[in-house]
C-alpha cells in the first residue's frame, strides 16, 4: 500500500467489524435522490471524477500492514459513476435497495455512484458508502458538491471547486492527541464510572441469540401525530430540558416498561465535527455517548426527561473520547462485535446544516415535494440503511409538523410484528408524556387493552 495513513479509533472498529463479516452490508449508508428530469450524462460523470479528487476519502482504500489496519490513499478514485437501466417498468426501491446492499471490499474502496434510470427523466441517483470512510453528514456533503459540480459543467464547463484546507488526518491527530493528555484520562475516569455498575438494556427476544451476530436487519417506520407533536416543544421548554431529551426519557421508560430493567444503559450516536471546517470534509466522524437510566415505581415522565437531559449535557462534555477506545479500557467482551456497554441506540436526526435549498431532497418523510437543484427536478428518496448493526437503533426525524421514527432491528432476534407493537407503544408515551408529563411511567397505558389482556393471560 503507498504512503498508509493512520485510522481512528472507530475506523479500527469498523475495520475490525468488516472482517468478522466482510459480506455484510450492515455499516454500508448512503443518500439517494430521485431526479424527475433529463440528465447530462458526461456533466454528471465528470463530477464524479471531479469529486474523487476533492475529496480523498473517495481515493481510498484500506488494508492492514504489520497487522495493523491502515488507510491508502490512490492517485485516482475507482469510484466511477455506474447506470443500470431498469426499465419502465423496473421497481427503483429494489433496485437501488440491491445497489446500497451490495457488499464493499475496503481493500479497493469504500464508495460506489449509480444512477438507476428508469426512462430519461425519470432516475434515482445513489451516493454509497462504507461506514469506515464515511458518515450521514458526509454524504450529504458529498450530494450537496456532486450536485453544484453537475450544475458547473452542464452550463459553462468550469473547473471544480476550492481546494479543502483541512483532511480526516488532521481528525485523527487530535484524537491520538486526546488519548494521550491528561484531558483524556479525566475523560476516561467519567466514562468508566458512569458505566459502572450497570449493563446494556437487552428487549426480551423472538429468537435465542445467535453464537455470531448475523449483521442482518430491517426498519420500521412510524408517525408520531402533530398534536403530541406540537405539545412536544411546550412541554420540553416548561420541564426545561431539549426535545430530544424529554423523547429520550420516554424512550428510556418504554423500555424500562418492556424489560423490568431498572438501571440500564443505552448508546446515542454523535457527530464529532467540532470545527466549521471539518464540516466540508468527508469521513467517519461519529463517535457513540452512553446513557445511563434509573427508573423506581414512582418514577414520572418528567423527571425522566429531566435526568435524561442532565445526562446529555454531561455527555456532551464528553463526546471528544472515542467509544471504540472506551470499550477496551472497560475490557468490555465483544463476541461477534457485539458490545455489552449497550445493544440498543437512541438517536435524533436533522437537517439544519445543510444547504436550504437540499433540505427539502433529504426530508424522506414525503416523496411527493419536488424542488429545482442544480438544474434537475429532484425530491426525496427514502433509503433504510445499516440495518442490523445492533438489537435496536431508534431515529427520530423531525419534519414540520410530526415526527418520524425508524426502528432499525436484527431481523435475525425479533419478529417485525413485535418491533412494530413496540414502535406502537413508544408512540403512545409520547402522546401520554406530552398530555400528563407528570404521570407515572410505571402505571401508564402503553400497551393497548387487547394487548395488556393477552399479557395478563400469558402471565
């Protein structure tokens, strides 16, 4: 390999994972757009080109030397833009679903484009990668640049765009930096003591745990109504804690409901881009904060908010340190990559940094607003993605007036039936959280009266 750059601490992770199944698609993400309008093809095909250069992660690949795993960067991408004619009659969900699920060998590099094209003007164009090199916030940066090269060399043939200052080397410097100061072990000593005592929160499964992970999933998706919606914000600012925080709560009590766990832990996945900057670079800059709930008989939905909301803003101090490199000081066992500080995640999704105009392409909560980009009719094109990576991973998207939220689930422990009736039960706390947040958790009726007499007779 030429001229091997260092990996961060979730790199090694990911590349640790990668070989336990190399023809998994589970950290395979990405972003789709579907086009409603004719293409030029030689524009879009030299951005492509032109985005591999500007961005060297898409020049990439990544392989071990001496046993240790390494990042290399080629003079050119092997990242071209591919199109697969599907046909007028050809089903683009499964056709750009196959396309994102196909497997990465990282060793000849991590990103694919195609463009899936049904008739002339009717396309989806996919960005995918693998999670080693890249993340949500990157492949939106990746659209965003794709999308004004497009426009540069389909109207006058300029050149590409400015030269990045910074690289994901510079990321991974100050990590190494981090680990080693003491910052970093004040860091550590938090982490280890907030993890004490306590262990992942584990829902009650359909299936016996395989003896290896089988890194396969699928997602559910509900709405949470506009009316719980709306009373969300008010309530939230009156119990003094942020939206997502008083929706952690709840999350936290239906699966305190669920499992009778009263101390448990669970995983919420950051961004780690700290500076303007590193906000046009691409890379894998997500590191996992834990969570840790106590809940009593008494315990109310407020008060959940409350202490989910003082532990976001100690964990906030704390993001800097890598989760990777937090379960080895903890000796945490990883059979088949699993993690026992937490098998469940939690985590709220926006939009905010992006261009306005993108925006609209990436709510994926309505498929039917159209918006002008880059010379093309584009909208949104719902993509599930890294299904199966851990028992259960929870996002909420907030739209203007609901919430949307995706149950990620290994399909190889739950049936889809009992992810939906638990999707089904956190919808219904919000709605009880948002309308009597001072109720108890312990006494509210989330599960449905058939449900709760079913229950009653299998006990």
């Amino acid at each position: 390999m030429h001229d091997p750059h260092a990996l961060s601490q979730n790199q090694q992770a990911q590349w640790f994972l990668h070989q336990l199944a190399p023809g998994s698609a589970a950290y395979n993400t990405g972003v789709a757009v579907r086009i409603h309008s004719a293409v030029d093809l030689p524009a879009l095909e030299r951005a492509v080109r032109e985005l591999g250069r500007r961005h060297d992660m898409l020049r990439s690949v990544f392989g071990a030397q001496d046993g240790t795993p390494v990042r290399s960067v080629r003079p050119e991408s092997s990242a071209g833009l591919t199109i697969r004619q599907i046909g007028v009659q050809g089903d683009l969900d499964a056709a750009v679903r196959a396309s994102l699920l196909e497997p990465f060998a990282l060793e000849s590099g991590a990103f694919r484009f195609v463009l899936h094209s049904r008739t002339p003007e009717d396309a989806v164009l996919l960005i995918a990668g693998h999670h080693i090199a890249t993340d949500a916030a990157s492949d939106s940066v990746l659209l965003a640049d794709l999308l004004d090269l497009y426009q540069r060399f389909s109207t006058d043939g300029l050149t590409g765009l400015e030269p990045l200052a910074d690289s994901y080397d510079d990321y991974v410097i100050k990590e190494r930096k981090l680990l080693s100061s003491p910052l970093g072990a004040v860091l550590e000593k938090y982490w280890q003591e907030l993890c004490q005592g306590s262990t992942a929160v584990t829902l009650p499964t359909d299936r016996p745990r395989p003896a290896r992970q089988s890194f396969t999933g699928e997602t559910c998706r509900v709405v949470v109504p506009a009316e719980p919606t709306r009373r969300l914000t008010q309530v939230a600012l009156e119990s003094e804690v942020s939206p997502f925080a008083f929706l952690l709560g709840v999350f936290q009590g239906v699966l305190y409901r669920h499992t009778r766990q009263a101390d448990f832990m669970i995983g919420c996945p950051v961004t780690t881009r700290f500076s303007s900057r590193s906000r046009s670079l691409v890379g894998n800059y997500i590191n996992t904060i834990v969570f840790r709930a106590r809940f009593g008989s008494d315990t109310t939905f407020r008060q959940a908010a409350v202490e989910a909301n003082k532990q976001v803003k100690k964990a906030m101090a704390g993001l800097r340190y890598p989760f990777a490199h937090l379960a080895r000081s903890l000796a945490a066992t990883r059979e088949a990559g699993q993690s026992t500080v937490y098998q469940i995640t939690f985590n709220m999704l926006a939009t905010a940094h992006l261009p306005t105009a993108l925006q609209p392409v990436l709510d994926t909560t309505t498929d039917d607003r159209r918006t002008d980009y880059a010379g093309l009719r584009l909208s949104a094109f719902r993509l599930p993605q890294q299904e199966g990576q851990v028992d259960l991973g929870v996002d909420v998207l907030q739209t203007e007036d609901a919430l949307a939220v995706d149950f990620r689930y290994d399909s190889a422990l739950f049936e889809r039936e009992t992810i939906e009736q638990f999707a089904a039960h956190f919808v219904r706390a919000v709605d009880l959280a948002t309308a009597r947040p001072d109720g108890t958790i312990a006494r509210a009726r989330i599960w449905g009266r058939t449900e709760a007499r079913t229950a009653a007779r299998a006990r």
